[in-house]
C-alpha cells in the first residue's frame, strides 16, 4: 500500500512539479500523512523545536529530536503558516496536548500572532519519510535526466 501511494505521490511530483524541483504542500502533506501512526493525546516538548515543516495551511511537522517528529493537524486554516519564519507551540508544563495547545504564527505577514488550535497529533515514523523523501529526490532528478537527454536528440 504504502509503495503504491509512494508512486502515485512521485508520478504526481514528476508531472507537476518537475520544472520547479519541489513537492506541493498538498503532496508534501500526503507523503507525512503516509508515514503518520495512529494519533496519540500528547507528547513531551523541552521549549524549543529541533525543526519544523509547513505542510499546506492547516498542517505542520515539527521536530522535537532529530529522530523525532509529530504530524500537528490544525482545527482550521492557519494563516499565514506558509510565509512564517518560526513558530511557538504552547505546551502545559511540558506536554503538547490536542485540542488544547495552540500553534501560534510568527512575522508571515499582516495578520500578526493567531493562534491556531491543535487538533490531532500524529507520530512520524522519520527513518521511513526520510527515505521515502529521498527516494521521490531521485525519482526526479532520473526524469529530469531523461528530458535532458530526450531534448538533446
């Protein structure tokens, strides 16, 4: 299941987006979802995020090891999440909990800090997405050697 989905996603990849070099936030969205387990309650948070991944505008990855990450499914659009250069999650004494804890948007633009509530917290299973991510890297870099090749004859 997951190798079809990874297919279909890099056919996607490959015939939209092989000029710009990138997956979609939607794309981007459906390769974490793929590799998302079962939502949990919470999870702990130390303050500071090792990384995060806008994915669309009402969904983010975010690190909080390098071997760690959380799919955050948010309660509705998030504005501005895709221009933003950082975030802050609340947390209560240490936990990030769904449905109570707030992604909140800094500097992507005029409509300032909103929050945004937490709807579902998903683990991601990093060592697969990471493949899976390189792999659909050299799925097209493949296709772009083809076409350079096909518009050399």
């Amino acid at each position: 299941m997951k190798k079809m989905l990874l297919a279909l996603l890099a056919a996607a990849a490959l015939g939209g987006c092989a000029t710009a070099g990138k997956l979609s936030s939607s794309e981007k969205l459906e390769l974490y979802r793929s590799h998302a387990g079962a939502p949990v309650n919470s999870f702990k948070y130390f303050g500071s995020l090792n990384g995060w991944t806008e994915l669309g505008d009402s969904a983010l990855a975010v690190w909080t090891k390098p071997s760690e990450a959380w799919l955050l499914s948010l309660s509705g659009p998030c504005m501005d999440l895709s221009f933003s250069p950082a975030i802050t999650v609340t947390n209560m004494m240490g936990q990030v909990s769904a449905k109570f804890d707030r992604v909140i948007v800094h500097g992507g633009g005029p409509v300032g800090h909103i929050p945004c509530r937490i709807d579902t917290i998903q683990p991601l299973d990093v060592k697969a997405l990471r493949a899976s991510e390189k792999e659909l890297r050299e799925a097209k870099i493949a296709e772009r050697a083809a076409d350079q090749v096909g518009e050399a004859k």
